[in-house]
C-alpha cells in the first residue's frame, strides 16, 4: 500500500496557524485596523494551494498513521504559539481530539473494510 503523507494537511493547518498569528497581531491594541488586513494578503494569495490541499487531504486523513499524527501535533505545538497560554492550549488539545477522532474513525472502516490485519 502506498502511503499518502501528510502534505496537504499541513498546508490546511499551517493556513490556519498563520491566519491565527496575523488576526493575534492585528488585535493586539483590542481592534483590527484596515491597515493591519494588509498583514493577511500572504494568507490570502495561498487559497488557491489550501483549495487544492482541501480536495486532496481526504485521502491523508484515510491513511494517517500514529507516526504522522505525532507529526501533526509537533506541526502545530511549533507553529503556534499566542500570548493567552489557556486559549493556546485549549486550541491545541481540541487539534488533538480532532486527530483522535480521525484515527478512530479511519480504524473502524479498515476493520469493517476488512484491511485491518
């Protein structure tokens, strides 16, 4: 079987992480000024990559491994880091249960699809 990676879902998630860390910024003084969108325009010139990322990221999902998702989780504690610890640790644990969910989800169908070994 060939593996997929997770490329495509970095990009997803690294979308996210920066669209974070700008909108953290731009709030900073408690408001986001018009000249602080210009702060997104690297975000928004890739939503044609995060696009094509999104159609093709079902298949990762499908395929992630404990390996890869450990990855995920390294991706993302490294990647995103806000002043509001809490908020920073609450946003990090609800990636982890959303990888958790995945990993049940995708060993239920290899058992019911009969690819569990």
């Amino acid at each position: 079987m060939e593996k997929v990676g997770i490329g495509n879902i970095q990009i997803i998630v690294g979308f996210g992480l920066s669209m974070a860390k700008e909108l953290q910024k731009g709030l900073e003084d408690g408001k986001l000024q018009f000249g602080e969108i210009i702060g997104f325009a690297d975000n928004l010139a890739s939503i044609p990559n995060v696009v094509q990322a999104v159609q093709k990221a079902p298949a990762e999902f499908l395929d992630l491994t404990a390996q890869e998702q450990e990855q995920l989780k390294k991706f993302v504690q490294d990647g995103f880091d806000i002043e509001n610890n809490k908020v920073e640790l609450a946003i990090e644990e609800s990636f982890y249960f959303a990888l958790s969910g995945v990993r049940y989800a995708t060993t239920m169908a290899r058992i019911f699809t009969k690819k569990a070994a």
